[in-house]
C-alpha cells in the first residue's frame, strides 16, 4: 500500500487545529496533533534555520518511521511551523506534501489576542538579533524596531510573512505539492 505524508502548514490560529480535526474524522487518515519530540523540533528548525540539519533529519526519520508502523494509508502532521522547512522537508523526504491554512488577518488577530501561548510567544523575543521569518522579522528594520511593536502589530507581520512564504512555495512548487 502507498502512503503519504502531509503536513498541514500556516500562521498560527489560521485553521490548522480545525483542518487536522476535520482529516482526523477519516478512517484512512492517522493525524498527529503538534506531538512531542517532532512538534520542539519543527519549531527549534524553524528558529535555526539554517543551521538546523540535525533537526531536519530527526523530523524526517520520524515522519519515516512513524508511516511504516502506520497502517492506514495517509499520515498528517500537524506542525504549523513547518512551513518555514518546507524546501528541506522536500530534500528529506521527496513523497511529502502541504496543506496550508489561510484566514483574514482580522480573525488572526482577534483569536491570536485571545491566546495565551501565541500572546507568550510574542512577548518572547524582546529584540532579536538574527532576522526570524517564522515571527515575520525578515527584515534589519523590523529587527531593529521588534521591542517597539505593538502585539498587534507583531500578529499582523507574522501573518504576511507567512502569507508571502505560502505564496511562493506555491508558486514554487505548484498545486500537486502544496495546497492552499
């Protein structure tokens, strides 16, 4: 039997919860929901990149070893951050593919506002010194001016860094590779 590896990708409180929840109702599906280790290595390859290829190989023998013990015909990772190693993920594991969730920056916003480990997170990176593009500091200035933002603010740059790496993977990759 083939079987397939998706990960569900996009700006945190896009959707990515709800769409694994609706896979998980599939009796074919096998949906992992952000699990440890592979969720702290999603999200530590994400800041690191890219000096993260231990990491990447630990993501990529796990997604390997948890679809041959998997029975059912499709695995699904649930690691938002992945999006930020997507191109790796490729490397890795050639078979893999995307599913990308995207949701008005005013309900990103507002549920972000609402979420405590979001909020956290945010508050973090006082002023970083590396460019993140997982926050969406891909710029020297918004490094420069991070502290100064307010959380909306900071939302609202992590969605369209998000936004703007969806679309060029998209673009990229096309439709068979990466779904939005």
């Amino acid at each position: 039997m083939d079987k397939n590896i998706f990960f569900i990708v996009g700006p945190g409180r896009s959707g990515t919860h709800f769409l694994g929840k609706i896979l998980s109702t599939s009796h074919s599906v096998e949906v992992d929901f952000e699990v440890s280790p592979i969720f702290q290595w999603v999200r530590s390859a994400a800041y690191q990149k890219p000096q993260s290829n231990v990491l990447m190989k630990n993501i990529s023998s796990f997604c390997k070893q948890r679809i041959a013990n998997l029975s059912l015909p499709h695995y699904v990772n649930k690691s938002h951050p992945s999006l930020w190693l997507v191109e790796d993920l490729c490397k890795e594991i050639p078979s893999v593919r995307f599913m990308y969730t995207s949701r008005n920056i005013y309900s990103v916003v507002a549920s972000s506002l609402n979420h405590k480990g979001v909020l956290d997170m945010l508050k973090k990176v006082k002023r970083p010194t590396d460019l993140f593009s997982y926050l969406g500091i891909i710029h020297k200035d918004i490094a420069y001016q991070y502290e100064t933002l307010s959380t909306i603010q900071r939302i609202v740059i992590r969605w369209l860094s998000y936004e703007s790496e969806a679309k060029r993977l998209k673009k990229l990759m096309g439709h068979q590779k990466f779904i939005i």
